[in-house]
C-alpha cells in the first residue's frame, strides 16, 4: 500500500491529522490497463465536494496529475483519493482554499460477496450527497446487522422510504426494468455506469420512491458499488427474492461495456 499526499511520501503529521479529524472526502475506484471505469464521474464528484466543503477546489488538471503520479507505471489497482486540509480542525473550522490530497494505491478488493441478506435500519448518513470520511454510522449499522445474523443494512427513514445500502446502492428488478430508489443518498458512479449501459443490453430503469411494503412485488434486487458492479440482495429481512442471474449478468455487461478512461 502506497500512501501520497500531493504526491510526496505522506508524513506523520499528515497521518495523525487524518486519524483525528474526519473532515474531508474522497472517492475510490480499480485501476485497469491503466484506465478507469467512470473516471469523469469521480473527478466531477471530487471537485464538486472540494467546492462544498473547501470552497475551492485544486482543479481537474491537479487531480489527474496527482492520481496518474500515485498509479505510476502500474496498470492495475485500487485507488483511493481523498481530499482534506490541516488547516480545519476541532479548534479552527473556518479556513478556505484548495484542499491537499492523499493518494492511497493498493491491491483491487475483491467484491463484497457473491450474494446478501440484509436487514432494513433507519438511518440517514449526514449530508448523504457526500462521499465524506465520516463513516461511524454506517460502520455501526454493519456491525449491528452481522450481530444480527444477516450481511449487511439497507437504509431507510423513519416511515420505511429506502435510500441506500451502508457501502452501496441498491436497485430492484421488475422484469426487464430497474428501480431505483429516489431518496437523500450518494449517486454512486457504478450506479450511473450501469445506466450508461443498459440501452446497450435492452434494459430500462426509473428512479423514484421505494417503500418497504412493496419490496413483494419486485422480482429481485441487487447492490452495487465501484468493487461490486451487480451483487444478489437474496432477501430484506423477511421479504426474499428468487433472483434472476442472466438479469443480474446482463445488468453487470452494461458495467462493464463502459469504456476505460485514461488518467492522464
């Protein structure tokens, strides 16, 4: 694992910085023959989160530089970029300016599993739109599930409206067409990948409200992130779903059709 921050070996001080305080955010994708899946759609989402929480950002050029410096001649991986300053602590919120960035290049994990039960918590991340580095919730939700016997989570609000999974998204079959939930969440890149590609494979998708009292009707339903393109939900607690594994192959081509884009 080779840690950078704005591409020089990271230091104590930067380390010790990033363990006490949990202000920034990041993103995270594999490398592939040197290119990555939906690079454009992470370099919007980090410039967009630098402007949020930075008010400014280093500018796509900068990240490219710095991302395509922590691969080096490595063709494939997993990176992790994440942005943050030492200038915003407990103590002193208020700087402004571009945020520094730490590179993390590591070996690709392999995908969450090859199939799930999760449970339905209620709960909502803070700023949900963010890929942010505050993760004790959603930690604390996947815990709680293991303990409970089943995989992992699926998020809701208090009345039973879905939004998201703990580390991904989630989308439901309805024969040929895919449901995704319209709630406060993270848009996930795989997610937006996958909807890229689905004209490509004669799927449709819709995006709005998904109650859990109708989680009968659907014919199956499947989660999704940047190490797992398509993953079989078997069942939300007590609601199960026989699957389709040719849908479920068919959603993760639209993935993989996607093109790979270079970092530099």
């Amino acid at each position: 694992m080779d840690i950078l921050i704005d591409g020089r070996s990271a230091s104590t001080d930067d380390l010790a910085h990033q363990a006490m305080v949990n202000y920034g955010a990041y993103t995270s994708f594999r490398v592939e023959g040197g290119g990555v899946r939906g690079l454009d759609l992470h370099l919007a989402r980090l410039e967009a989160s630098a402007v949020e929480l930075f008010d400014e950002s280093p500018g796509e050029a900068s990240l490219r530089r710095l991302m395509a410096l922590a691969v080096g001649d490595r063709t494939d991986g997993w990176l992790r970029v994440s942005l943050f300053s030492p200038e915003i602590g407990h103590r002193a919120p208020t700087f402004v300016g571009p945020p520094r960035m730490m590179t993390v290049f590591a070996p690709p994990p392999p995908p969450l599993a090859d199939s799930v039960r999760v449970t339905a918590v209620v709960h909502g991340r803070e700023a949900p739109h963010l890929k942010h580095l505050a993760t004790f919730g959603l930690m604390r939700a996947r815990r709680a599930a293991r303990a409970a016997g089943f995989d992992d989570a699926l998020f809701t609000d208090a009345d039973g409206w879905i939004s998201e999974g703990t580390l991904w998204n989630v989308g439901f079959l309805a024969g040929g067409r895919i449901v995704w939930p319209q709630a406060p969440m993270l848009a996930g890149v795989t997610q937006a990948l996958i909807g890229r590609g689905l004209d490509q494979v004669g799927l449709s998708a819709e995006t709005r409200p998904v109650h859990l009292s109708e989680l009968g009707g659907f014919d199956g339903a499947f989660l999704c992130n940047s190490a797992t393109p398509a993953c079989p939900i078997t069942a939300v607690d007590g609601v199960t779903f026989a699957g389709d594994s040719d849908v479920l192959e068919t959603i993760a081509r639209a993935w993989s059709m996607q093109p790979l884009q270079p970092l530099a």
